[in-house]
C-alpha cells in the first residue's frame, strides 16, 4: 500500500514569497498544459537540472514571462514587472513544481523533434551525388 497510497495524495503546492504577495504553486491544470506548452517551446531545448535562467531571459524573455504568467494564475504585467532574482526565484519554482510535466512530456517531444532532426540532417539532399569513394 505504500507508494500507491502517496500516489493518490494531491500534490502539496510550493509556497514563494515574490514581490511582497504569497504565492502557492501547483501542478499545472489540465486547461492550463496547451498555453503553457506552447508558451514553453521555444525555451524547452534550454531546459536542464539547473538552466542558465539568465541566458533564457535574455534569448525568450516573452516567453518565459507567458510561461511564469500561467503557472502562477497571475496578469502577463505582474511578471514583467518582477525583479530579475524574483523572476529567476519564481522561474525555478515554477518548473520544479511542475517537474514532472517536463519529464514526462516535454522533454520526450524534444528529444524526437531533436532525433529527426538529426535524421534529416543525415540523409543525403535530394539531387546529390552518390559518393563511390
């Protein structure tokens, strides 16, 4: 009974102080995965144990914000108004809660986006010349 039993416990919400307001993070809703994923896409390649938040702020910002936004329940100007260790404090809260949405969804896609990539990358340009070396 025992790992099942904690199976059926709804996960307990990380508890951040951010700019003065309280703030409980949960799970991400199931509502809430097509504006998140989508918001997330163009940082996931990025998205490791311990991400270069500052690199990702300065290459996706907007994305990272949209991402923040919609974990938190909070307006698109609350996030953008953060302070930058706030931000990277929320942003690190935010993916750890929601951790297992990253390793159970995310990161497959990205690893078979990144394989195909590599297998068109590796097969010859249509109209090359086979190589009889």
């Amino acid at each position: 009974m025992g790992k099942e039993m904690f199976a059926a416990l709804p996960p307990v919400p990380a508890s951040v102080e951010i700019a003065g307001e309280h703030i409980e993070l949960t799970s991400l809703k199931v509502g809430e995965v097509p504006a998140f994923a989508r918001a997330v896409q163009p940082i996931a390649a990025s998205l490791s144990a311990s991400p270069d938040w500052l690199a990702i702020l300065a290459e996706h910002g907007e994305a990272v914000i949209a991402a923040l936004a919609i974990a938190t329940r909070r307006p698109v100007d609350w996030v953008a108004g953060l302070d930058l260790d706030e931000a990277v404090r929320l942003a690190e809260v935010v993916f750890g809660v929601n951790a297992d949405f990253f390793i159970r969804r995310l990161l497959p896609s990205v690893t078979q986006a990144a394989a195909r990539i590599g297998l068109a990358l590796e097969s010859p340009t249509p109209g090359a010349m086979p190589s009889n070396a």
